[in-house]
C-alpha cells in the first residue's frame, strides 16, 4: 500500500536579493506502508530540502513552487496550515540530524516526552502521559525508570534513543530520520540501526533515512533513491541500485565508497563539484563530471527525463538504453 | 619489515586526575584517576601507513598526542627515529643514539621545534582549522616562518609550490593568492595536508581527517595521503573509527579498547580474520555498502566503560559475548597468530583456525 506519493515537487530558496534558486525539481517518489526508503547524495544536493518540504517546515525562505504530495487521498500542500498540523507529528513525524544534541539540560527526559504528548493531546491526564512516556522509553530499549534522569546522564547513544522515542510520541505512520546515526560511534550505530529496523517491524513504520553514508543505506533501506543537483538520479530497490546501478553517477558515488568487504581495493573520487544552486548546468546536472556524457550535445542541452527502465527501476540519464 | 623502526612505542601509560570537588575533598575521597592510556606498545616502520582504530574514549587520540610530545607520558617512552620524545619536547634530551647528539646542546623551544619539524599532525575539521583572513599562500608558508630555516623568498615559494602541487592543488599560483572560503571543502583539507607537509615531516599523524567531509570528498583526500608515501616516502598514522575507510589504504592497523592496543596485524588480515572478540564486533558492524554482503551483527551492548574504574581481568570481558570465568581474573598476554598478527585474549588459543 502506498503510504506517500511525491508527484513533481519544485522547491525555491528565494534570497536577499530576490533571486529564486531551485534546490529541488521535478521530484516524484512513492513511499510504501511499511518500508524503508534511503534518501542518499552529497551535501547540497537538495535532500534536506524535501525532507522539510514532507513535514511544510521550510525555513521563511523557502517556497514550494510545483507538486503534489499525496497522503491519506489529500494533497498535503493543498491543505491549510491547521489540517497540517494534524497530520504533523501525528502522521509524519522526524528526528532532525543532531536532535540528541538539542535535549533541553535542565529538564528530565521523561518530562520532555510528556510535554510532546500534552501538547498534541495525546493523553488525558499527566499520569497517563507520564505512563506512555514509560513505554515509549521502553519500546526503543531505555529502561522506563531512566526517564527521571537528565540528559546529560545519558550516553549518546541513549539520547538518540529518546530522541526517536519523542518521535513516536503520537505514534506516526511514516518516520523521517535524518543522518540519524552519523557522529556516533560505529557500534553505538548499530544499535540504532538494529533499533529503526525493529521499529519499522513492529509497528509497521514507513521509514525515510536521509544520509550520506551508503553503508547505512545498504544496511537497513529496502529502496533507495539517489538524488543529485536536487533531482533524482536513480530510484529502485536496495539491491538494484547497489548491484546493477545505471546511472553514472550512482556508478561513480560507489565506487568512491570503501567497501570493508573488500577491503584494499581501490577507490575513485568523482572529479569536480556537485552544481551551485545559482549556477546549474543548462542540461543534464551530472553533465559537467559525468565520465560518459563525453560530445553527447543532448547531456549539455536537455535535462534527462526519469524513465523506468525495468519494474521499479528509474534513471534519468540519456545514456540508459532502454531511457 | 627488516628496517629499523621509525617509531617505538614503549608500554604507554597516560593518566589524567580527574578534578574533587570540594564535598569530595571534604569527605576526603581520593583523586580519581582516568587511565586514557594503560600500556599501549606499538612499533612502526618508515614510510608504513598505520590505521589506529577505535571507539570514543579508547584512547587512539592520546596516542597522537603523546607520539608528538603534546603531551607527557605517566609511564613508558615514544621513540622517535630512536630518540625519547617526551625528553625531547621537554629539553632533556636523552642519548639513545650511540652518536654524539647535537640537538642535546639546543634550547627548550629549538629542540620542540626540531621535533615539530619532523613530525606533524593533520585536524580533523578544514573548516576550522584554517585561518579565514590568510590567503592559502601565507597558511602553508607560516610553519616556515615560525621554523626560521633560514631560507629565502625563492626558497620558500619553492617549498610552498612543491607542498600545494604534491597535494593536487595545481599549479599553485591558482591557488595561493585565495583565501579558504573560496575553496570546496576537498581543497581546504588538501591545504591543511600540504601545510603539514612543506616542512618536509618524516611523520605525519592524521586525526580522523576525512571524518567531516562528502563521500567523494573523502576519497580524494584518502587517495592523496596513499599517494604520499610514493611522492614524499613519508610515514603516516591514521586514527579514525571507521574500519571502511582504514581498511581501503592502510598497511596494519592496530585496534585500541580502553586504553590498550587489542589487536594489531596487516590490515587487510585483521578485517578478514579479525581474532579479538572486539575487533570480530567492529567488523561485524561496520555497514557494508551491498545488501547481499549483509552480515550478522554482534552487536555489543552498553558503551565503552568509564575508564577511571578499569574492569578486573580483560577489560572487555563485560562487554565480551564470549568471555568465560577466568578473563575476569586473569589481563590477557598478546598471544601471537603469526609473526605480524596478534591479539589479546585468552581464548585466542581454542578460536577455530578457520
């Protein structure tokens, strides 16, 4: 069952100057009840941006432009700003990167969960809010007793824990996590992987995992979509994308990846930078360091349509047979 | 590995007192005492690439620290090309060496600086640890300045020009004339190395150094110090907690937990037949950019412990899935898996050779 749908979504960052810079274009994407979705590219390729645009927490300078975002049978950029908050945090809910860090000091953690729970009316009574924070602590691995602790008892890997837990506060059908797991060590990162996916098990989450770190993907999305220039590049399943990628760029970002499968074998760093928002390429976004583009006057000129190039498999490169 | 050892790691041992308060001292409650180090012993040979691996709080940055005199030792000696470091940054310099030591003669500071010459350190953040308001030019050519080689103005550009095009910033007249902010974020670190570089160091020390930067980003930057040992024959160690990235270009890597080197051999052995049951975890966790390569993760649970309570015995048998009754009594010995790999732990000996 289709949980989201992303159709065509434009968005502009308009600056002091008036000038508007496109930071996301033409963007489309469905997410299924259920599973997991890796949202993966370089910094400013735009993968911030549409995580904000899902929950219509744009900063003042953001405008969306274009599209649709299908959820529930209502376009939730039609709707006002009261019907979004109740679907805010009610049904789409997020761990912003660096959350763990933003934990008020001087109030228990317990505390800082009830209040998310009496402030969307979750609860009746404080003894029930104080109950659910319990089991909410409970259900991502702290012990329920913890809660009258502050967060600086907390190791990082437990504030990130809370952190989640205060997510599901109102127990949300689609979980937006950004770089949920970088700035923690790599065992502190497993147990919050192992944790998503048991989440997303139980409860029957739809997960959007906004990263860099293909590992991460790899480790826990059931699809992925690669994104590039604030467009997207390829989207398919996990084991498409990392067995059998088409896109150059997609191509190019793993093999600049170290593998601790393989490890000593050699790795390729993709040559140049990823496009300035104020300077983006007329045609293809990958044209300028594409290795294939080479004479192809279609790459400089057109930007490169998504076409599904097999079941569930989408590129946008003119170079795809079969694109 | 028949060459004399450019560095010798002696039985390490770094402790920091951890501050009373005034009710402790009331109480009259001892000084605390956090063992960072507790009897790390390493050696590395020239133009070697060492991967230091570990978790927060296991002590890999200590090492740094002390390996350049930053710091001084409780206990132990780092060896530097046979000389006492710690001696050495604080102006007694001992003789090691059989040969008459000039640098025995020099003042404090000159002999800080000799060192400093020979061994530098690469940070963590390039967005940091450039000055904004120097152009790239007056950024690399300030270790000269401050080292007074003597050298004039030609000399200087030379070693300047030769520091940013070894580091893939060429030709450099494109560049030196900028100033960080209009760099991408892969050249301001290739400046931070080539800044470390122009006084020609035999060592250089690189903190987590790709730690803060894009994927492909990092690649460049990992490529370039592989590089560096073909252009420049230099030795390089690499503390980082990220066993992917330690595991694409160093030669050995050593693992630290709390304080001490667990597991040390060739790199690419240690990551296919980790030994240690921690080292085996870390493997095991690290994620593999493949879903058919998915492993089991042996997850283990809780953090590192606090280092001022040292646990009895193995100090991983808390966190050891497979610790049995005597790794709370007895600290393991290294046990050797061949004559470039070992590890410690006691039940290294009934691990399956497989």
């Amino acid at each position: 069952m289709i949980s989201l749908e992303v159709k065509n979504l434009s968005v502009q960052y308009i600056t002091d100057a008036g000038v508007a810079l496109q930071a996301v274009e033409g963007l489309s994407f469905s997410l299924e009840q259920g599973r997991s979705l890796g949202l993966v590219g370089e910094s400013g390729c735009g993968k911030t941006t549409v995580m904000l645009s899902l929950m219509r927490i744009l900063p003042e300078a953001g405008r969306i432009v274009e599209g649709q975002m299908l959820f529930d049978g209502r376009d939730l950029l039609q709707i006002s700003e009261s019907d979004i908050q109740a679907v805010r945090w009610k049904d789409i809910a997020m761990v912003f990167q660096g959350a763990m860090n933003a934990l008020n000091p001087v109030r228990t953690v317990e505390s800082q969960i009830v209040e998310a729970l009496q402030l969307h009316k979750i609860v009746n009574s404080t003894k029930d809010a104080r109950k659910r924070a319990g089991e909410l602590l409970e259900l991502v691995g702290i012990s329920a007793s913890r809660g009258k602790q502050y967060p600086h008892q907390f190791s990082g890997g437990m504030r990130q824990r809370a952190v989640i837990a205060m997510a599901l506060a109102c127990n949300p059908r689609i979980l937006i996590a950004d770089e949920p797991t970088t700035a923690l060590d790599v065992m502190i990162q497993a147990q919050i992987i192992e944790l998503l996916e048991k989440l997303q098990r139980d409860l029957n989450l739809s997960l959007v995992i906004v990263t860099h770190d293909l590992g991460v993907v790899a480790e826990m999305c059931d699809d992925v979509l690669v994104m590039y220039g604030g467009t997207v590049a390829e989207h398919a399943d996990s084991d498409t994308i990392f067995n059998d990628p088409q896109h150059p760029y997609t191509q190019r970002l793993l093999k600049a990846f170290p593998d601790i499968a393989e490890p000593g074998s050699e790795l390729a760093s993709i040559a140049g930078n990823p496009p300035r928002l104020d300077d983006l390429p007329p045609g293809c976004r990958f044209e300028p360091r594409c290795h294939l583009s080479g004479s192809n006057s279609l790459c400089k000129s057109e930007h490169p349509p998504l076409i599904e190039i097999a079941p569930g498999h989408l590129v946008a490169c003119h170079l795809v047979k079969g694109a | 590995m028949n060459s004399k050892p450019i560095l010798v790691v002696d039985d390490l041992y770094k402790q920091f007192p951890v501050n009373r308060t005034l009710v402790d001292r009331l109480k009259g409650k001892p000084t605390q005492v956090v063992h960072a180090l507790d009897g790390v012993s390493f050696e590395v040979e020239p133009s070697e690439i060492l991967a230091l691996v570990g978790e927060s709080g296991s002590g890999k940055t200590t090492v740094g620290m002390n390996l350049l005199g930053l710091q001084v030792p409780t206990r132990g000696r780092v060896l530097f090309d046979g000389r006492d470091v710690a001696a050495w940054s604080l102006g007694k310099l001992s003789r090691t060496d059989r040969a008459a030591d000039d640098l025995s003669q020099l003042s404090r500071r000159k002999q800080i600086l000799a060192l400093r010459r020979r061994a530098q350190m690469i940070f963590q953040d390039p967005y940091e640890s450039l000055n904004p308001r120097q152009t790239i030019y007056q950024i690399v050519v300030e270790p000269l300045e401050i080292h007074n080689l003597g050298l004039n103005a030609a000399e200087k550009e030379q070693r300047v020009r030769a520091a940013l095009e070894d580091c893939g910033l060429a030709p450099a007249e494109h560049f030196w004339d900028r100033y960080p902010d209009g760099l991408s974020g892969g050249q301001r670190q290739r400046v931070v190395v080539a800044g470390a570089l122009v006084l020609e160091p035999d060592l250089l020390i690189a903190d987590e150094p790709v730690s803060m930067l894009d994927v492909s980003i990092r690649a460049e930057i990992l490529t370039l110090l592989q590089s560096l040992r073909k252009t420049r024959d230099i030795t390089i160690i690499y503390t980082t907690h990220d066993l992917a990235t330690a595991g694409y270009f160093t030669d050995r890597m050593a693992v630290m937990y709390l304080g001490r080197v667990v597991e040390i051999g060739p790199t690419v052995e240690v990551l296919k037949n980790p030994r240690h049951p921690y080292t085996q975890a870390l493997v095991s966790v690290a994620p593999v950019p493949n879903p058919r390569k998915r492993r089991k993760r042996m997850i283990l649970q809780g953090e590192v412990p606090n280092p001022i309570d040292l646990p009895s015995g193995c100090r991983f048998h808390p966190r050891c899935p497979v610790a049995v009754e005597a790794c709370k009594q007895i600290d393991p010995p290294y046990i050797n898996i061949n004559a470039a790999h070992k590890a410690a732990c006691l039940l290294l000996e009934n691990v399956d050779e497989s």
